[in-house]
C-alpha cells in the first residue's frame, strides 16, 4: 500500500513526471518502479468519426441514443466499451479533429425548437476540441487532470501532427485502473525475491540439510548443482549454480514422522522435482498464478543461462493482493486528483484576472497599431515609389552586369585558346629545334661516314694484296740466302745496316696493326650510319642493342680515361628482346641524350671532386671493389608484360634532388652552365617516347644512391 509520503511525492511531481513510483524493497537498489500507468489501454483506437458534411440524422443513427439499457449480466463489460464509443462522435477533416458532438449536445438539440432537418453535424458540433498529444511523458493521470481541469468527459489523442489517434474517456480511464491492472504492471519478481538463498550440493543428506535449516533459520534448501564453469567465459564465476530441486520443513517433517534415518537420504532423494522456476521479470501476477496451478508455496528465480538468482515465496508476495486495500489506494490516488483540480482551478481563476487585463492592453495596443498602420501606409506609398525607381535601376545595371560577364567569358574562352596555341607553338618550337640539331647531325654523321668509308676500303681492300706481294718478296729473299749464303761484301753491309732480320719480323706487325686499324675504322663507320639511320625514317624493326652499342661506340671517347680522370666503366646487362617496331633514329636520339646526361653527372661530380670525397666517406681501405670507387653506368634490357621492352640506364652517382626531377622533362630546363645545354635533350626523349611511340619515359632517384631512367617501348606499335 502506498504510504503518505510518497503520495506527497507524487502531488509534487503530477505537472512533470505524473507517474505515481513507489520506494524499493530494502537491499534491492535496482528494482524497477513500483507503478508506471496504462495510458495505452485507455485510448480508445477507433472512435466514431464522421465528415463535417454528414447529416444530423445519420450521425444520430450512428449514436443510437434510443438504445436499451437492459443488459444481460455476462454482457456488463461489453456494455461499458459500447456505451463509450457511442457517447460521442469526433468529425475529422485529413484526419484532423476539428469538432466533437456528444450526447450532452443531443440533449440541447431537444430543447431547441428550430428544426433540424437538413443541418449537418459542422452545424452544431463543438469546434476546436481539447486535445492531447501523446509522447513519452504523457501518462494516464495527465489525461485524468485534463478531464478534471475542463470539466469534459472526451478527450481526443493526436500525434505530434495532429492526426488522430484515439478517444480517452473516463469509463476508459476507470477501467484501465482496475487492481488487476495495476496488480500487473506494479511489480516483477526481481522486487521481492529473496537473494540469500541457503544451497546444497546433490551429495549431502537430509541431515545435512536440516541442520542448514537450522542454522540459517529457513524454511527450505535448494539442491543444486556443483559449481560450473560458464558457457561462454574461460574462468568460472563465481556463485553460479544450477538449481536442480528444492527440500521444504514439510519434507524434513514427512521424513521424520515415517522414522526413517535423515543421515541415510540422499538430497536427490528428499528433495522435489520437477523444480518451478520463473525469470525475473515476471510479473508477481505470473507468479502467483503459478503458485496457485502447481500447488506450491515457493519459485525459483533462474537467471538466462538457469543460474540461481533467488526465491520467491508466497509470504514475500505483497499485500496488494487484497483488493480491498487495492481499492483503498485508488480512492485516495482519487482524492489526491481532486485536490490537484482544486488547485489547478484557482490557478485557472487567477489565469481569467490575467487574461482580462491582457484583453485591456489589447485594445490599446489595438488602437496604437491603428495609428501606427495609417502611418505605415503613408510611408510604405513612398517605399513603393522609390522601390519602383530603384528597380529601374537594378534592371538596367542586371543588364549592363549581364554584358560584361558575355564579354568577360568571351575574353576568357580567348586567352585560353591563346595559351593552348602558345603551349603548342612552344612544344613544335621545341620539337623542331631538336629534330632539326639531330637531323643536321645525322646527315654530318651519314656524310663522314660516306667520306671516310671510299678510302678505308680502298686500304682495307689493299691490304691484302700488299700482304701477299710482301709474303713472296720474303720467300724470294730467303731463297736468295738459301742458294748464295755468302753475298758480296756491299750486300752483306747493306743488309747489315738495314737490319733485314728485324725488317722482315717488324713489317708482318705493321701489316697486322694495319688490318686491324681499317677494320676499327670500318665498324666505326658502321656505327655511324646506324646511328644516323639516315635511310630508315619510317617505322621498321629495329634491333634495340644495336642502337645502344652504336650509341656507346660514339660516346667511347668521353668514357676512356685521361690524367686524373678515372674511365667510366658500362655494364651491359641485355635481356633476349626480339625486334620492336619503331623509329631507329628517334630512340637512338632518346639514348643519346640519356647516356650523354649520364656522363656528364659523373664528369661534374669527378671534376669537383665529390667522387673521391664520397669514396673516402663509404668505401672501406680493404675493399679496393667497391662500386663507389669507380664511375659505372648501367644498362640493362627486359621484356615486360609480353607486350613492351624495357631500357633501364642507371649510374651511381649522386643522384638528383627532388625538386630537380619535378622539372626534368620541362622544356628548356637545364641544371648545366650557361653555353653548355640547351635544356630540351629529356623533353624531346620524353616527347620522342611517350607521344611519338606510346611508351612510358621515367626517372627514379635517391640522393646519394644514383639515377635510374627507365623506358618502356611497345613491341608492335600502335601508330
């Protein structure tokens, strides 16, 4: 039963937070609150409801107010909910309440004498009905003081739209509170259970458990198991037990009145089964009712995975089973709702005085904003006038605003086709310049390759002629010294002063040195046509290692050592490349300018004298190999993906910086001295390869490890 206190505590609470809540039990800080109310089942879900056109006549046969009061008794409760929805009618329009008509309406229609007929129900309804809105801090009580507060007994429920969701009356709100109700959602078993509960394992005796009773002063034992170890956890928790049975006083006293030895009885053996449990949220309700159907005085509460959480007994069910104290409760909720009426009504009498004295500054205000209108007109005539010439204004400035942003984007459509043409000329410039220096140097190239082969043949063609010729003289001269072994005087002294011993040795040298020095001079000129490929402009198939080693064979002079300066060593690392479809000259020009920037990296940094110092800083005394000590230029070849070749040229020097290699296939950007570079060798290469040919030119860089270059050509081209 509620007691004073918390009745005040309610009174002080109804405008916030109506619902009545109860204390806890003592050591039971997390039970759940004592009464939440049953707005739900209040609202009535389907009213009647009619259009604002619906006649009187057919909103009066929907009414029934003829109906006849004579029920049957099993009938009573059916009456009730009838005679609720019945009592009014809602007229709705999209769903909206806009009018309400009751029987107390009905009622003032019989004292009129005009007639009726031909009225509709927006005729005669109440128009803009008290409504509530429904959201999670109403409750029933809220509904009770609005009842009370405008002395009505319909209260319709909207959402926070205003649609309609249902009907409240007082014969709802009286039924809904009914001590079943209540005695249903007031309490769960988690409320009231006992959580000390006195165990044993399933070995101990009836003794035993007697004398736990004893001890602990109890009324019963429950069996459980031994303790487990939790299903989804590795270590076991503490005081989790399976309850599999229970032993009451009664038991102990049935044993005891049959004689039989306590010591010798097992606790499966005295104990009950099959064991009632509940969970804990089950409402006391469930569990008394349970009580009743299995003929016990206790339940175990279990937990989700069947553990021991506690009992519940019928000395630990509340006294809110009598519903004579239930009723008690009410009548005073009653009268605790009556006194908040009384209250609310001085608070509404108090309201009116207000609302009087608000309607006196009304008509002041009201007479002042006359005053103020006519002088707002006056004003606003004005405003409109210079409004209209202000927008003649804005009209011609739009239009002017208007021409100049067409001029302005035509201005701008312009300057981009300026700088696109720009960027265009500059890059034909560019290609032009070096097609032009390369064209210029191949047909030097082809010419004093041309010049110089007539007569290295002429040599080359000689020499062997003039090696045979010497070869019989030799024969010749040894036959004279095999048949006139002991010449004249003059020719033994002509002989010796000639030295023919040494003559006839020496010039088989010379015409050997000879040989070999016309057929160096013949590949020279061979390299020198293939560099050139003055007769193969068009795209053919080309050998890539032939290209590279014509390349070499015309850089050989700046790889070769003089004074100090160390040769620069290349490693050739050529893979099996079949022959690829481009245009010779253009790639022997791409590796003409990478190889050329290669050896010259190296020549600036042996010339400052940085190689030596890095030589000194990283290579250790005793490893005279290392691959810093000697300037090395690589290059290796591979087939990638089956359907390009790779040309990979790297040296170890020092490498460029990174915000050198951003810029490197720039037009016109050199790092070199002025005179000495015209910065377009990588942006034609880069041109030459990746447009010309659709291949892919990239470098790749680390300060202090060196430059590597790598070009992608495909096999068969796509141009």
């Amino acid at each position: 039963m509620l007691q004073e206190e918390q009745l005040q505590h309610f009174l002080d609470s109804a405008p916030h937070s109506p619902a009545i809540k109860a204390s806890q039990p003592v050591g039971q800080p997390n039970s759940q609150p004592l009464y939440s109310s049953p707005l739900d089942r209040a609202i009535d879900r389907h009213p009647l409801t009619v259009a604002p056109e619906t006649p009187i006549a057919q909103v009066l046969a929907l009414m029934n107010p003829m109906r006849v009061s004579c029920q049957l008794c099993g009938e009573k409760q059916n009456t009730v909910a009838s005679a609720a929805k019945r009592s009014c009618v809602l007229v709705v329009e999209d769903n909206r309440p806009i009018g309400i008509f009751t029987e107390r309406d009905i009622v003032k229609l019989t004292t009129v004498a005009a007639c009726t007929v031909g009225l509709t129900i927006a005729d005669v309804m109440t128009r803009s009905p008290i409504t509530l809105k429904q959201s999670e801090s109403q409750d029933i009580f809220t509904a009770m003081f609005t009842l009370r507060q405008h002395q009505i007994r319909h209260l319709p429920v909207v959402d926070e739209d205003s649609q309609l969701l249902g009907l409240i009356t007082r014969e709802a709100i009286h039924e809904a509170l009914q001590p079943v109700n209540l005695l249903t959602n007031l309490r769960c078993a988690a409320d009231v259970m006992t959580n000390q509960v006195i165990s044993a394992p399933a070995t101990a005796s009836a003794l035993d458990l007697a004398e736990l009773m004893v001890k602990h002063r109890v009324s019963s034992v429950v069996i459980v198991q031994e303790q487990t170890q939790h299903p989804e956890l590795a270590a076991p928790i503490q005081n989790y037990q399976i309850p599999i049975g229970i032993v009451t006083e009664r038991d102990i006293v049935q044993f005891h009145a049959l004689e039989l030895n306590l010591s010798q009885i097992s606790a499966i053996e005295a104990m009950s089964a099959p064991l009632f449990c509940i969970s804990p949220a089950d409402s006391l309700w469930s569990a008394h009712q349970s009580m009743q159907r299995h003929c016990v005085r206790r339940l175990v509460v279990v937990g989700s995975q069947g553990e021991l959480l506690g009992v519940v007994s019928v000395t630990s069910l509340p006294q809110v089973f009598n519903q004579s104290e239930m009723y008690g409760t009410i009548e005073l909720l009653q009268q605790a709702v009556d006194d908040r009426a009384t209250q609310l009504q001085k608070a509404n009498e108090l309201l009116q005085q207000e609302i009087v004295e608000r309607q006196r500054a009304q008509e002041a205000l009201r007479q002042a904003h006359d005053d103020l209108k006519k002088q707002v007109e006056e004003r606003t005539a004005q405003l409109l006038e210079s409004n209209e010439l202000l927008r003649r204004d804005i009209l011609k400035r739009q239009r002017v605003e208007e021409a100049l942003r067409r001029k302005q984007a035509c201005l701008k459509n312009q300057a981009l086709q300026l700088e696109e043409t720009v960027r265009k000329l500059q890059q034909t410039q560019t290609q032009l310049v070096q097609t032009e220096k390369m064209s210029s140097l191949g047909q030097m190239i082809a010419g004093i390759a041309h010049e110089i082969n007539n007569p290295v043949n002429f040599i080359y063609g000689n020499l062997s002629h003039a090696s045979h010729y010497i070869k019989e003289l030799f024969q010749l001269l040894e036959l004279y010294q095999q048949h006139y072994p002991e010449p004249v005087s003059e020719i033994r002294e002509a002989a010796a002063k000639m030295e023919v011993d040494f003559l006839v040795e020496d010039l088989s040298k010379i015409l050997s040195s000879m040989q070999v020095g016309t057929e160096r001079i013949r590949q020279i000129v061979v390299s020198m046509r293939n560099f050139s490929r003055s007769d193969q402009a068009n795209i053919k198939l080309v050998d890539i290692h032939e290209g590279l080693d014509s390349t070499l064979l015309i850089l050989q002079h700046r790889l070769k050592a003089y004074g100090a300066h160390p040769a620069i060593d290349i490693i050739k690392e050529y893979g099996n490349l079949p022959l690829i479809e481009c245009c010779g000259g253009q790639i022997n020009q791409v590796f003409m300018n990478i190889i050329g920037n290669a050896i010259d990296a190296l020549d600036e940094e042996i010339q400052k004298g940085e190689w030596a110092t890095r030589n000194a800083k990283n290579s250790p005394p005793s490893n005279p190999n290392s691959p810093l000590t000697v300037p090395t230029i690589t290059i290796r070849t591979e087939v990638v993906g089956g359907d390009f070749v790779a040309i990979r040229i790297s040296d170890n020097g020092r490498g460029i910086p990174e915000e050198i290699r951003r810029q490197l296939f720039d037009p016109f950007f050199t790092t070199k001295p002025v005179g000495k570079g015209t910065g377009l060798g990588l942006s034609i290469s880069y041109h030459l390869v990746v447009e010309q040919h659709g291949g892919r030119l990239d470098c790749v860089s680390e300060a202090g490890r060196g430059t590597e270059f790598a070009i992608e050509i495909p096999i068969v081209s796509s141009h």
